[in-house]
C-alpha cells in the first residue's frame, strides 16, 4: 500500500493555520497534516523529526520566517542519496505584497495568499500531487531548490547605492564609544538579542539586527555565509571540509573556523 502523503503547516496564527488544515482535509482528504507549528525554530524541528512531502511556510513568523526556516532546513536536511527521503515541497503563505508575490513567481516557489482561496489552494494541491507523482526526486530537485530559496532571500533586503555603504560602525566600550573601520571587521555574527563584531583581537556587541546591517554593507566584500554569520571575504584564508561534509572557512589572523550553510557554499567551490 503506497503510504499517504504527510504536510506540516507552520502558521503562528492558530485561526488561519486551523483553516488552511480544514481546507486542505476538503480538496486533498488523503493528506496526513502533522501537529501544527506555531513558530520558525519549531518548524525545522519538526521537520527534521517528521520529514514530511510538503511544507506550508507563513512568511511572517516570529524566530525566524518562512524564507529563513526552510533555508535553516535546507542545510540540516540529510544530503539527497539512497536512503534518505528527498526534501519537502514548499508552499509559502503570505499576506498580499506584491514586492513577495513577484519574487515567488520569478523564482517559480508555490505560494498561497491569506487569507487562502479553496479555487488557488485546488491548484496548488494538484501541483502538489504531480511533484509527489514523479519522486524519488534527484539530487538536482534540491539544488534547484537551494537556489531557488537562495534568490528569494537576496531578493528581501534592498542594498543601499555604494555611496552610502558603511565605512564606519560605532561600539560601546564600557562608558566609552569607539569607532571601527568596516574594512578591519572580519566578521559579524548574530546572538539572540545582539551582534558580534569581531576586529583585531577584539569581540563588540551592538543592538542593530543583522538584517539591517547587511543591506549596508558592499556586498562584494561582505558575504552571508549562514543566516547568522556575515564575513569579511579578505580575511579568508581557504575553505574546507570536515568529517561530516560540512563546509567550514578558516581567516587569517583569527581562531574560529566559521561554518558555510549549504544555502551559500557554491560561492566557495573554486576555492
């Protein structure tokens, strides 16, 4: 008996994500929908745990959004080959921007507007059931998908004119205030509620989020290697693999070996 096919909803709105169950138990009674997650950092988990053939995404969720959960999946998915189930097909939810709805469809992600129409959802499902249909799904399904998830992320952020990249960024040293040159920042890294900047020897904090800073960055220096790790790419001294396949870069002048999500690695393949 071929087994039914399982969907997890990662909504943080219980209403709408109760709807969207009720909807798809209408126009597709054959899906198994999983426990609901109500947050980003949930979802992956479950995911990871589940492994389900189809993910409803919310765009706006709290921890992280949609986009940045199925990237954080993407990377701690088990590497396509024998054995190992191929990764979900993604639907995002979102509100009506038209700013997301032309970067979907650019990049030929299924997505569904809230509140979610049955007459769109019958259509998704039927795409749904055709990609289900044709799997197992090779190992170029998910490298189409990690681009697909990697032009959607660039897409967000909207880059300042070169003019107006940051030469300077101000830190607090105790009840003093010291200015940094960008161009000695080796790299930034996000924590829960600040970022470090890490320059010479030294490790600052600051409250500007990482999503924020990047836009202000060159973009041909500063490179996003992780959702939470941003390098200066002239302190890079080689790449490399560890045991477990895992892309790791090493920079001059500094002991940490900053970890690549799959997300960003092609950047590092001639290296």
């Amino acid at each position: 008996m071929t087994p039914r096919p399982t969907a997890l909803i990662a909504e943080d709105e219980p209403l709408l994500a109760a709807a969207l169950q009720a909807e798809l138990a209408q126009v597709w009674p054959e899906l198994v929908v999983l426990p609901i997650a109500g947050d980003g950092l949930s979802a992956v988990s479950q995911a990871l745990q589940s492994q389900p053939d189809v993910l409803f995404f919310d765009i706006r969720m709290p921890g992280l959004s949609g986009l940045e959960a199925a990237a954080e999946l993407a990377d701690a998915w088990p590497a396509p080959g024998p054995g190992h189930k191929a990764f979900p097909a993604l639907v995002f939810i979102t509100a009506y921007e038209q700013y997301a709805v032309q970067a979907f469809e650019t990049q030929a992600m299924d997505y569904l507007l809230k509140p979610v129409q049955t007459a769109r959802l019958e259509k998704t499902v039927s795409k749904l059931k055709l990609a289900l249909s044709q799997r197992a799904w090779p190992a170029t399904h998910f490298e189409d998908t990690l681009s697909q998830l990697r032009n959607l992320l660039a897409a967000t952020p909207k880059l300042l004119p070169a003019s107006e990249w940051l030469k300077t960024i101000n830190v607090s040293v105790g009840q003093q205030t010291r200015m940094l040159t960008v161009a000695d920042i080796a790299f930034f890294e996000a924590t829960d509620k600040y970022v470090r900047v890490l320059s010479g020897p030294h490790d600052y904090l600051i409250r500007t989020p990482l999503k924020d800073l990047l836009p202000q960055l060159d973009p041909q220096i500063f490179w996003q290697i992780h959702r939470g790790t941003v390098v200066n790419t002239t302190f890079i001294d080689h790449a490399s693999h560890d045991d477990q396949g895992k892309l790791n870069l090493n920079l001059r002048g500094r002991p940490e070996k900053l970890a690549v999500s799959r997300l960003y690695a092609h950047r590092f393949k001639a290296m």
